[in-house]
C-alpha cells in the first residue's frame, strides 16, 4: 500500500513544472554519536534561473596595436534548461546522535540554453555544454525529535561549482573564439518527517532552495573585410546570477544490508525538478 502512495506521489509530482535542487537524503540524522560512514550520490536536476543584466564592454585594436574604439553596452540574459548532473562521493559523521556532519567532493557535468536580448532588440540563442569539472559541498542534519516509529529533523546543504564553456565561429571576415566561466555557489534548508515503515524508511518535506553565482563572458576575434579594413576586438561581459525558491522533496530509503542502505528520491517547485539517488555504508 505504501509503495502504491510514493508512486503515486512521484508520478503526480512529474506532471508539474518544477524547480530543482538536487539530492537532499532525508532530514533526520542517521549516524550515532562517533560513527562514520561513506557512500555515493548521483543527482540529476534541470532548472531555470532568474533574469539576470549583462555589462559589455568591447575594446578594438587596429593591425598595429593601437586601440581604436571602446564601447559599452548592456543585455538581459535568460539562462533555461539548465541541466546539470552531480556525482558525489561523500564522508559522513556523527558528532551526536542527533547531529550529523557530511562532507563530498565529486564531478559535475552542466548543459545548458541561454537567450540573450541587446539593448537594441537583438537576439541571441545558443548551447553551451560545459566541462566536466570538480565540484563540493558540506552539509548537516539535526533530528529534533524522535519517536517510535517518526523523527522529526532538519537539514542544510551548500555546493560550489565552477565550471568552463568554449565556442568558436566565422562569418562575412570574421572569426571569433568565445569563453564561458560559471561559478556558482547553492544553500538548501529542508525540514521533515522520516517515518520507519520497518525494513525501510520514508522521508519528506518543504525546503528552501537559493541559488548566487558570476557568469563572466570573453570574447576575443578579429575581422578582415579588404582594403586594410582589419584589426582585433575583445568583449568581456559579467553577470550575477541568482534564483531562490521554496519547494518540495519525497523520498524513501532501503535496507540492504545492517550497514548498508540505499536511497531514491525526487524534489520540485514552480521552474525545474530534480531526481536523486545514493548508497550509505557504515564504517563502524
């Protein structure tokens, strides 16, 4: 019956347009007082972010090194479809029973879609697939109450990433080689139940997603229409990134072994969702 409810959950939750977070676990704490463990977690998560204003700046320099003209402009940027995949391994440890401490490092691999709109009414679409590059994150869990069979806690998670895009193009005598440097950095505040259903565990709850980030643009090119008409530019523009959302996450965790358990999960709100899984083993 209680695995007919979670599927059901899940599959009402996926027919909405939700936000994402990526892998919360449950709220509650899992480790005694002087227990470690350790394991691995895999998110994926596709989201938006909040408008954000781009500051340009161009410099241009004839074949001869001399600086010609300068200008400064300004676009709005709409980062969507941004799709990122996190592996995790992570350390855990249990400062209290109540209260557990975890640390992970691991890959990231981020895709996404952004629209840009000049200040004259010009448009821009393109794709970035960005590299895969190294990501980590801290987070703690605080069980606040625990009962026979449900426990209630609360956690906090941050993650960093930084993370490059590389492009190049032509066209008509020009020939340009773009850069993209995202840098991001995410708090997650979640609260809930974790209810023993004997065997395993299900867990749920409301959290609070933000999002800060630089995303910095460079440009470099040159043009060659004939006639000595020739020379070089560079456009550098940087914006702050920035989305902050309440949502909601449900999930359930299995007993494999006594030291062993694995977990799955799903989380939303309004603009993107998330999915999640992880194994935790016990060391001690």
């Amino acid at each position: 019956m209680y695995k007919k409810v979670i599927a059901g959950l899940i599959l009402a939750s996926l027919c909405t347009s939700v936000f994402a977070a990526g892998f919360l676990g449950p709220p509650t704490a899992g480790l005694k007082k002087g227990q470690w463990g350790t394991g691995y977690n895999y998110s994926y998560s596709s989201q938006g972010l909040d408008r954000a204003t781009v500051k340009w700046r161009e410099l241009d320099w004839d074949d001869d090194g001399m600086l010609t003209d300068t200008y400064h402009w300004s676009s709005e940027l709409k980062l969507r479809s941004v799709n990122v995949n996190r592996h995790y391994w992570n350390i855990n440890y249990g400062v209290r029973d109540w209260w557990e401490l975890y640390f992970q490092l691991g890959l990231a691999d981020v895709k996404a879609n952004a629209k840009e709109v000049e200040d004259d009414g010009d448009i821009s679409k393109w794709g970035m697939n960005f590299d895969n590059d190294i990501c980590f994150g801290w987070g703690t869990k605080f069980t606040f109450y625990k009962g026979e069979k449900v426990s209630w806690g609360t956690a906090l998670q941050m993650n960093w990433l930084d993370t490059q895009w590389g492009g190049k193009g032509s066209d008509a005598g020009d020939v340009w080689k773009d850069t993209v440097d995202l840098k991001t950095w995410d708090l997650l505040l979640s609260i809930g139940p974790t209810v023993d259903m004997g065997g395993w565990k299900l867990y749920g709850g409301p959290f609070y997603y933000y999002l800060a980030g630089d995303y910095d643009y460079t440009e470099k090119g040159s043009w060659d229409y004939g006639e000595g008409d020739s020379g070089t530019w560079r456009d550098k523009g940087h914006a702050n990134l920035e989305a902050s959302h309440f949502g909601g996450f449900l999930g359930a965790q299995f007993d494999i072994s006594k030291n062993t358990s694995a977990t799955v999960e799903y989380s939303f709100t309004g603009d993107g969702w998330a999915v999640g899984t992880g194994i935790l083993i016990k060391l001690n």
